[in-house]
C-alpha cells in the first residue's frame, strides 16, 4: 500500500481521468495528485482485472453474536479473508455522540479504517444523519417540513445547523491519517436512497433542485475545509429509467462514482424483481460512468437473513458478473438484532457456498487487491 503511494506521489493523471474536486479539465494533466485522485488511479487499476470487489459494512467491529473484540469478522472466519472495502456510517457524529448509531465508537472506526487501510484495503463512508428539523432519527420523514429545503434556505437556523454537521463530517473524513500522517482517502457516499421515501432527504423531503444544492452546499463546506481525500459516490435507490435516476443528479463534477443500491427482499416474486432492477439499473449506472470516465459500483446490495440458499451463487454473482462495476457491498451483520445479516458466518448454512463464491474469479477481497 505505501509502495502504491509513493509510486502514485510522481505520477500524473491519465488523459481523460478526472476526480471531481480536483480542478482537472477536459486532458489536462493536474499538478497535484491528491488523496483523492491516487485512490481514482488505483480503483482504475484494480478495474483493469475486469473483476468485482466485495465489500460489507462495519464488517471488523462486530458480527453475528460477537461484538468489539479486535481482529475478527464473520467472512475472514468462513473464506479466510477481509472485505477489499469496509463501509462505515458517520450517523450521530453531528450530534456529538461518542459512538454511532450502531454503537460504533468514532475512535474505533477511525483506528478500524487505518487499520483497513494498511492493510490494503479500502473504506467507504455513508451517513444516516438525524433528521435536522426534529432532531429525530435520519427515518423521521415528517416530510410536510420540506426539510430538504429547510437545510438549503440561506439564513434559517436549519441551514446554520446542518452547515456544522456537514462541517463535523469534513473534519472527521479529513483528520483520517495513516500511522505515516498521510490522509487516507475514502469513498463518501452521502444523501443516498434519496429516490425513495424512507430518509428525510427523500424524494418527498424536497424538491430536486432543494435536492441538488444540498449535495452542493456538501461540496462547498468540504472545499472550504481542504478536504481532498474523498471519492463521492452517488447512490440512488432502485429505479428503472434513465430519468428517475437523474433526476436529482447534482452534476459530474459533484460525482466521481455512479451507484446503485438494490436490495432482495423475501416474498414471492422477490428474486425476479431483484434482478430486474438490477438489468434496468446497472446499464444505466454502467454505460454512464464509461461516458463520462466514472467508476459505476453497487453501492449497497443483500438478502437479509440468507432465508434461501444460493444468494450469493446463484443470484448475486450471475446477475452482476458481466457488468463493470469496481465493488459491491453488502450491508451489516448485526450482533442483536438476529435476522440482520448479510453475509454467512462461521457455522452457518451457506458457508461451502460463499467460499465457492469468494473463490470465484470474478470476485476480489483484500488479499487480491492489496498489492494492486
Ligand atoms: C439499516 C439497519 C439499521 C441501522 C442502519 C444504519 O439498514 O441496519 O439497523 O441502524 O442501517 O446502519
């Protein structure tokens, strides 16, 4: 990982390549290789293999029936091997908590992420930020607020409130440094699932304009700080045509990684609905990130509980293995909530399986990407 750096520090950016922040135009080279634009290079890198990263969220931290103790995750203890990218969530930071909305301590995400960091891997970072309005949970619609266009309103308290809670988030992401002091650079995915209704920055929750200068007040306070080492991730929930998924599309230069989030549900028709949102969405996720020389990921994917088996064999894989996409993560195994899982753990029914599906060529977890 420091080899990769160091050989990064005097390189320049490819013609073509360009990480939004980082004042790059058209096939201009830029004079200064940021965090950011190293973690491009490499993620192109990785890319070239034509395979897939596997990614799980808080997967270090704690498991099914395991929590805290360092060192352990439910798929290194099936498959041998960590996550290539762990996603981990900043919800309550804004609040002054010491420790997330999963109970996650801040200091031990910080520590969990430069730990990932050395070695080899990569982090992401979501936020399920309270609702600002009411002060109540990133689920408190309470949509006739219009808080979307509360926060954006120059001069109203919900605007001064969220301009410090953004500002929380810029300082965290910033002060995240490896043990040599150099900033560690992540995937920040904000304001995701905003196509559907269940987060106060919803669809409902404002308009797409009010949606859209969100995402640009976001950018302006993290310019503001120096924040240079963020890749940002756009992540809509699952739709089916080119206009639903940008309609609230603040811009490419506000974005660097085109996403998707599409879940399986346990119900009938679960699995045929999942795979037709992923092959309506992936295309236009796929075909517009190699237009605009974007990365495409799905951003968030899983079957909750494993109900079934053959998810991750039989579905998963053969729905996404044609598509560029540079990682997928999957969400949490949790330690008490029992069906909140994702992924299988040791014992569990459908180990033989993930370890044929780690195995696979297709995809890539730390050990693969670590010296690339
Ligand atoms: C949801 C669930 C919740 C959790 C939230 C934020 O999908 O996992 O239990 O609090 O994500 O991580």
């Amino acid at each position: 990982m420091k080899n990769i750096k160091m050989f990064l520090l005097g390189a320049v950016l490819m013609p073509g390549v360009c990480v939004s922040g980082t004042g790059c135009s058209g096939n201009k080279a830029v004079a200064k290789v940021t965090p950011a634009a190293q973690l491009r290079q490499r993620l192109d890198k990785i890319a070239e293999t034509g395979n897939i990263m596997f990614g799980q969220h808080d997967a270090t931290v704690y498991g099914k029936n395991w929590s805290w103790e360092k060192g352990r995750c439910d798929m290194k203890e099936v498959c041998g091997d960590y996550p290539a990218i762990i996603n981990w969530d900043l919800g309550w930071l804004e609040t002054g908590s010491p420790v997330n909305l999963d109970s996650v301590p801040f200091e031990r995400m910080k520590e969990e992420i430069v730990l990932q960091d050395k070695r080899g891997g990569l982090n992401s970072i979501s936020w399920h930020v309270q609702n600002p309005l009411t002060l109540e949970s990133a689920w408190d619609t309470s949509v006739e607020l219009k808080p979307i266009k509360a926060v954006v309103t120059e001069g109203t308290p919900a605007y001064d409130r969220m301009c410090a809670w953004i500002g929380k988030t810029a300082d965290f992401i910033n002060g995240l440094k490896d043990e040599n002091g150099e900033k560690i650079a992540v995937v920040y995915r904000p304001w995701h699932e905003h196509t559907g209704g269940w987060f106060w920055w919803g669809k409902d929750g404002g308009t797409p304009e009010d949606y859209k200068a969100l995402w640009k007040l976001t950018r302006k306070i993290f310019d503001e700080k120096g924040v240079d080492n963020v890749l940002w991730a756009y992540s809509p929930d699952k739709v089916v045509t080119t206009e639903e998924y940008f309609e609230r599309y603040p811009g490419d230069q506000y974005v660097d990684i085109m996403g998707a989030d599409i879940y399986m549900f346990d119900n009938p028709d679960g699995k045929e609905t999942y795979l037709n949102f992923i092959s309506k969405e992936l295309p236009i996720v796929c075909s517009y990130a190699s237009e605009k020389g974007k990365l495409a990921a799905l951003t968030e994917t899983g079957y909750e509980g494993l109900p079934h088996p053959g998810f991750f064999e039989e579905i998963l894989l053969p729905a996404v293995k044609d598509y560029p996409l540079s990682y997928i993560t999957v969400w949490r195994n949790s330690h008490n909530k029992p069906n909140h899982y994702y992924v299988p753990y040791k014992g569990h029914r459908d180990e033989e399986e993930f370890k044929r599906f780690y195995k696979s060529d297709k995809t890539l977890f730390l050990k693969e990407i670590k010296n690339k």
